[in-house]
C-alpha cells in the first residue's frame, strides 16, 4: 500500500473528524449554561470527556492492534455522531454528561489507531512526515471546527450538535467506502497472543518519553485555559481578538506539521526536532509574557505554536519504531498520557494565573526545560543501552 494514496484521505479523515469536535467547543458552555450548569459543573463536563480518553485510549490501541485499524475507526467515529446527536436532543444536565461520556469512550479510538494506521504504512524514514501531516489535519480542524459552530450557533444552540453528528456520519461513511486496512490478517492478534500488559509500551527508556508527553500537554491545556484571562487583562483583548489569535496561531503550527517535520525529520532525526520543539516552546511560553497589544499576541502565541506543533508527531513517530508492543498499543497509551496532561493543565493553570497573571507561562517555560532535561536522560540511556548490547 502507497502511502501517498493513504496520507491525503487520512489527512480528509481526521480532519472532517476534528471539525466536528471543534463546531461543539464555542457552544457547550453556552448550551449547558441554558439547561442549568453552573461553572463548576461545565469543568466536570470538559473534564469528564478527557477522563474517558484517558481509561479508553490505550484499550483501543490495543483492540486496533487485535482486530485491525479500521473498524476501530469506524466505531470511534460513530461514537462521536452519536455523542453529537444526544448533545442536540439534550433538555437535562444529566443527559448532557451521558453523552460526553459516550463521546469521550469511543471517539478516544480515533487519535491512536490513526497514529497506528500511519506508522503501518510508512517507513521508518518517512514516519515523521506521516504524523506531521495527521497533526496539521488536527490542528486545521480545530481553527475551522469553532468558526463554522460559532457562526450556526446563531440560528439556534443546537443547530451545531446535529452539523457535527452529520459530519461525523459522513467521514463514517468515508471511512467505510475510501479506506482500506492497514494491518494484515497475519499481523493481528500477534501482541495479544503474547499476554502483552497494557502498559508493555511504558518500559524501559521509552517511559520518560510518555512522562515528557504529558509535561507538553500539560504546559499547553493551561495556558489554553488561562490564556483568555490573560490577553484581557495585559491588552485589552475580548474573544473575537482571541479567536483570531489563535487561528492564526493554528494555522502556523498546521504548516509547520504538514509541511516541515517530515522534511526536519529527514534529515535531522526526531530527536533534534523534538528539542529544538522545546527550546521554541518555552522561549514562547517567556514571549507571552511580554504581551500588550493584539499584534504582540498574535506573533508570541504564534511562536509558541510552532514550537508545540513538532513536538507530538516527532514523539508519536519515535515510540512506534522504538516500542516493541504493537503501534496501536503504543500510541494509544500516548494519547492517554496526553489527555492526562488536558485534565490537570486546565484548572492548575486558572489556579497559577489567580495566584498571579504570569504564573501560567513562567511555570510554562519551567515544565518545558524539564522536558528538554527529560529527552536528554532518555538519549543517554539509549546510548547506555546500545554499549551494553
């Protein structure tokens, strides 16, 4: 199989299924506010989401490993239309919370067997650009997702639930009709015959990079939830500012991905690419603090974004030609660490900036010199390994 037939239909994939996650984000505060949340409790209904991808990611890794990439596929994305359609007919908080919690069990199926669909049909040589093409169809998805939500959120709240379950109904049928599988007959259920532990992929040297994983996502979720705060009170920014800001943000991160990590990659390895990722990412995090107009925060917020944007794709391409469990093993177990990272980072970053404004992006860069520390630790342990053997 060519992955040059693959990739662009992958890239189609993900990209219509980031949409659709994305048209919900502008409206759920709105829509759970309408039917009787209070703030506290529209946290625990963002939070409850990344808590099901946390306990379901890796299972679904492994399950995609047993029976193939594309019925897992299938079932992740049907889980979204339906989690988006019991959004829609919602009129209780309860039904609310049984919906995200649906989405949050089966669309964690997504991310990982995507990630394993990917490193089946690649070589190791060009695996970095095939994670870097998914990150840019991730990143695209979540610029155009809120702006078309946003903008049928004015007909009525629930008018976006049923354009994302509708979209989701259609990537499943692309899926079904365009897509073939990935993983051989002969391949599958190979790590399950073995007794493999979930955990299998978090051994050795390669647990500090699932560890330098959640760091970035938790760097990244808080200053996503603080961030607002703070471009209102250091520049006088309201949310449409901030809306532009971070498309313009994403979609540099999107070029970067689609275009550049493969081609840095290449040539340079994933392993320079992800600690020069880093040293981008907290020389951002430092920038942002220096914010005082809309054109300061546009260029800040976009620096940080380049840097962020390689970082999980070079990872994500690294732990498939180094794990010995099988990819969908690995990456789902990634995308748990990383929506581990999403659970904590969000209120501990509210709580650093009402503590103090800078306090999100000083610990930012903090976190992120940590993480270079971490890939450092990690390389000379592989060195360490290789002498050995």
């Amino acid at each position: 199989m060519e992955s040059k037939k693959v990739l662009p239909i992958l890239f189609l994939i993900m990209f219509l299924v980031m949409v659709g996650f994305g048209i919900i984000i502008p409206v759920i505060p709105f829509y759970a506010e309408k039917i009787g949340a209070n703030p506290t409790e529209l946290g625990l209904l963002m939070g409850v989401y990344s808590l099901m991808q946390l306990i379901s990611a890796p299972i679904w890794g492994r399950i995609s490993d047993r029976i193939g990439r594309k019925p897992v596929m299938m079932i992740g994305i049907f889980g979204l239309a339906v989690s988006f359609f019991l959004m829609a007919l919602s009129s209780q908080l309860w039904m609310l919370f049984v919906a995200r919690i649906i989405g949050g069990l089966l669309s964690s199926a997504n991310m990982p067997t995507t990630m394993a669909y990917v490193a089946d049909i690649t070589s190791e040589e060009d695996r970095g650009k095939g994670m870097g093409i998914i990150g840019a169809a991730t990143g695209l998805g979540f610029i155009f997702g809120p702006a078309i939500g946003g903008l049928f959120s004015k007909s009525s709240l629930q008018t976006p639930f049923f354009i994302a379950g509708f979209s989701s109904l259609l990537t499943l049928l692309l899926v079904l009709l365009v897509l073939k599988e990935s993983l051989p007959k002969e391949k599958r259920g190979y790590h399950a015959e073995r007794k493999v532990s979930m955990w299998e992929p978090f051994k050795g040297s390669l647990s500090i990079i699932f560890i330098l994983q959640w760091f970035i996502s938790l760097s990244l979720s808080g200053l996503e939830a603080s961030f607002a705060y703070f471009a209102a009170k250091m520049a006088g920014l309201d949310t449409i500012d901030l809306g532009y800001i971070f498309m313009i943000m994403g979609l540099g991160s999107a070029v970067v991905q689609g275009g550049l990590v493969g081609r840095l990659t290449k040539k340079y390895g994933e392993g320079i690419v992800i600690k020069a990722g880093i040293i981008v990412s907290a020389i951002g995090f430092g920038l942002i603090m220096l914010v005082n107009n809309f054109v300061t925060a546009a260029i800040f917020l976009t620096i940080f974004g380049l840097g962020n944007g390689v970082i999980r794709p070079c990872i994500s391409a690294l732990l498939t030609k180094k794990s010995s469990a099988g990819h969908g093993s690995a990456t789902g177990l990634l995308s748990s660490f990383d929506s581990f990272g999403r659970i904590i980072g969000p209120p501990l970053g509210g709580w650093l900036f009402s503590v103090y404004a800078g306090l999100p992006y000083i610990s930012g860069a903090v976190i992120s010199i940590l993480a270079f520390i971490l890939y450092q630790i990690y390389q000379a342990q592989e060195k360490r390994q290789k002498i050995a053997e």
